[in-house]
C-alpha cells in the first residue's frame, strides 16, 4: 500500500520559520515567540526533525511507577489500620513519616503484605537500634523497604544534624552500611523537594540534589544499595518532565564514576509551592497535570497531594481524592502502557540535553567550590535558592506568575478563615542551630493573609 506522507515533500524548519516570519505581518519573531525560562533557556516556537541532535541517553519506565499513600505514624493502630484501607483502594506503596524511634515495627506493618508492597520509612531520628528492630522483622521475608535516612538533609532543613557532630552521623551510617539489613533495599535518600519548595529553579535543584547525593558517595565506603531522590514537581509541564529525565541521566552518569551498580530511584510528589488555600479545588488541577509530568518523566512512585494538604489535617476524603487522580491515570488513562514515553519529543530532548548540561556545569562549579556541605554551611546555597525564590515571587506579585484564584479571578466570597484546621504558612521555631536552614514559602502565602484579615 502506498504511504500518503510519500506525495508531500518535506518542509524543513527554515521554510516554516519563514512562513511563521510572514504570518507575524513585521513583529520580530525572536522578541514576540521565543520566550526564557528561569533557567535562561530559550523555548522556541516550535522543534523540527533537521535540528534534532538525538535522543538523551535515559531510560523511563512509566509502566512500573506505583501508586504510594502518605501516612504520618502517631497512633500505631489507627495508622496500620489505614495503611491496609490505603492498600485496599489501589496504594501499591506507603511512605511512613515517623517521629518516634519507640513506635513497634511490627505492629505498624502487620497484615502488609511486604511481598507485594514497597515501604517507604521517613524517619525524623538516625538509630541503629530502629533500623536493627526493621531487620529483625523483616529478615527471611521477600520485603521491599526503604529506610530514607538523609543526615544532610536534616541540616539543609532544620539546621542542625541528626545528632551534634557531624562525624557521628556519617559514622552510623557506615555502621549500618557495612553490613546492610536483610530486607531492606535501600537506606540513603536525597530530599530534593526540599529545594524545589524553597523555590530553586530547575537547574539549581538537579545540580543541587546531585551533589548532595556526591557527599555521601564520598563519606560513605560500602554504599552499594539504590539512592532514593525525593522529588518535588510543578506545573510548568514539559519541563518537569525533562527534570526528572535529565536529573536520571546526570545521576547515572556520576555514580558510575564511584560503582556501576548504583541505582537512582525516584519518589516523586507535587510541590506546595504553587498550592493555595483559597480556590482550593484548583489544586486538584495542579497536581493531576504535575502526576502526569512525573509519570512521563519516569517517576518510579508516586505520592500526591490531596487538594486541602495545606488547611486540613489528614482526612479519609482528601486522601482517596489524591489517590484517584493516580488511579484514573494509571487505569483509565493508560499512562503504564508505554515505557520512555518522552522519547522522540524534540522538544522534551532539547529540554532534557539544556537542562542536564546546565545542571552539569553548576554541579561541576559546586565541587571546584569546596563541595556541597561547604556550599551548605556558608549559606551560599540558601542565597541562590532565596535569589531565585525572590525573582519568581516578583513574577507571582506583578501578576506575570499566576495562580487562578489567588492572584488572577479571585472569588471574593471565598472565605476560609473557619476553614484552617492546619497554619498553612511559614512556621518560626525560634532555636539553636549551626546553619541557617533553607526555608519552604508558598508563592501566595503573603496575598492570602492579607485575604483572611480582611474575611469578617
């Protein structure tokens, strides 16, 4: 059979310029179509096939990504209870957030089928002893479990390390790493969000999580278990997309310098940042568009956002919301079907190259520069991050960065003031610490207090 493309000649990209150039009637294409990125990078009007250079070099399997439920541990049946319900209703992983090293695992995980579930433990303490109780349950079991100790993202955060030295905190970590845990797959994690949320650009974040991750391929000696990155993501789709590609890609090439055997594994959810209160179904928008951007990007798990995350406490309705979202794309949409699903996109290649070429260059600049932990200490990280934060919050309040709702259509008969059970804006806890952490601020918390003190 004759194939119809075969009675059109190709139209290379400098003849559709030129016709694009004449439908502008005398507007200066470059100044009215191609517009830059926060990462300084020109996005043109359109990609053609005779400026394509080649695939990036990552390989994404959409078709593995689960479906994982947050679930923050403080009473230990009520949260057992809840995992199975999560479980019952498409959760194919949990991520346990716990503050306490005394709470029982094995209550907390009894009637899990561990054979079938991935665990996630975000632990807010470094113990031997907590990590011994995980192996001690789970040794002979075909378990999946991650244990995402990040010693350095507690300082990045909070300010302080786990415990008062920092060589004490890489030293646990070596203890437990010389002879890992049964059962557990991994025990390193990167909490990339965390910048992300304070409002680092793109490239800022993928430079950033890298050479954090580099400070432990260099302080810890037996680390050979997957690195998990836990990513945060926003609206700004194709790009997104191209971060977490470009992130796998930069990683994979950097670990292979130490061991051929790292694996990097991406726990992705939606950022808080663009999130608001008021027009708070909006949300639900937001994060179904930043689920899709992770799938495609190549998200191993999934953890969304429910639409009221920043104003209510947990709740049965938000939390089922949120997990429909993933359930809908997975099942209905059929966004698991296809692995590299961004592969051929010249514009998502081009994204994907800029970005991790620029996040090379600043990773590389970082480690000519002392190294991360340096960077950290001298606050030179948290300037970047808040000069970054600054220019895009200038954007949010001249109206050029906008959010429906908030500073763009507002409903003024919006009221939420009786509506927060939760603060929903920065907390101050006035204490001691050896650096001044990154702090996370969402782009409308100072329009909507303005909003609720003027509510009756």
């Amino acid at each position: 059979m004759k194939n119809l493309f075969d009675d059109f000649d190709p139209i290379p990209s400098k003849q559709w310029k030129q016709k694009v150039q004449f439908e502008l009637k005398g507007a200066d294409y470059n100044e009215t179509l191609i517009w830059n990125s926060p990462e300084d990078i020109q996005v043109k009007p359109f990609y053609h096939k005779d400026e394509f250079q080649g695939a990036a070099n990552v390989n994404t399997k959409a078709s593995e990504f689960q479906i994982c439920q947050n679930i923050f541990v403080h009473d230990l049946e009520k949260s057992n209870l809840r995992a199975i319900d999560s479980i019952n209703r498409g959760a194919e992983s949990i991520r346990f957030t716990i503050e306490d090293e005394k709470i029982d695992v094995a209550k907390l995980l009894q009637n899990i089928h561990l054979d079938k579930i991935t665990i996630y433990f975000n632990l807010s303490f470094l113990s031997l002893d907590f990590i011994k109780k995980i192996a001690a349950f789970t040794k002979e079991k075909k378990t999946k479990i991650y244990c995402n100790l990040d010693p350095i993202g507690q300082l990045a955060k909070e300010g302080n390390w786990f415990t008062t030295k920092e060589k004490t905190n890489f030293d646990t970590l070596n203890e437990l790493l010389r002879v890992p845990p049964s059962g557990v797959r991994g025990l390193i994690s990167i909490n990339a969000g965390l910048y992300q949320n304070a409002g680092a650009n793109m490239v800022q974040q993928i430079a950033y999580s890298l050479a954090h991750a580099n400070e432990y391929f260099n302080r810890i000696t037996n680390l050979n278990q997957p690195i998990v990155f836990e990513v945060s993501v926003g609206t700004n789709y194709f790009f997104e997309i191209a971060k977490l590609r470009a992130l796998r890609l930069l990683f994979n090439l950097i670990a292979k310098e130490y061991s051929p055997n790292f694996e990097c594994h991406l726990l992705v959810s939606p950022t808080k940042r663009n999130k608001t209160i008021y027009e708070y179904n909006v949300n639900m928008l937001r994060t179904t568009t930043e689920c899709m951007s992770a799938i495609l990007g190549g998200a191993d798990a999934i953890a969304n956002l429910p639409y009221d995350a920043l104003y209510h406490k947990d709740n049965e309705f938000g939390d089922r919301i949120a997990r429909n979202q993933l359930l809908v794309l997975k099942h209905e949409s059929y966004f698991d079907k296809v692995n590299n699903p961004a592969d051929g996109s010249y514009y998502i290649e081009s994204l994907t190259k800029q970005l991790a070429e620029k996040g090379l260059v600043l990773f590389k600049d970082i480690e000519a520069n002392g190294g991360f932990l340096k960077q950290l200490n001298e606050g030179i990280i948290k300037r970047k991050i808040q000069e970054s934060a600054d220019k895009e919050q200038e954007l949010f309040d001249n109206g050029k960065e906008i959010l429906l709702g908030t500073n763009k259509y507002p409903n003024k008969k919006d009221l939420m003031k009786d509506n927060l059970e939760l603060f929903p804006f920065i907390k101050i806890k006035p204490r001691k610490t050896l650096i001044s952490p990154i702090i996370e601020k969402r782009l409308a918390e100072k329009a909507e207090q303005e909003r609720l003190k003027e509510e009756n």
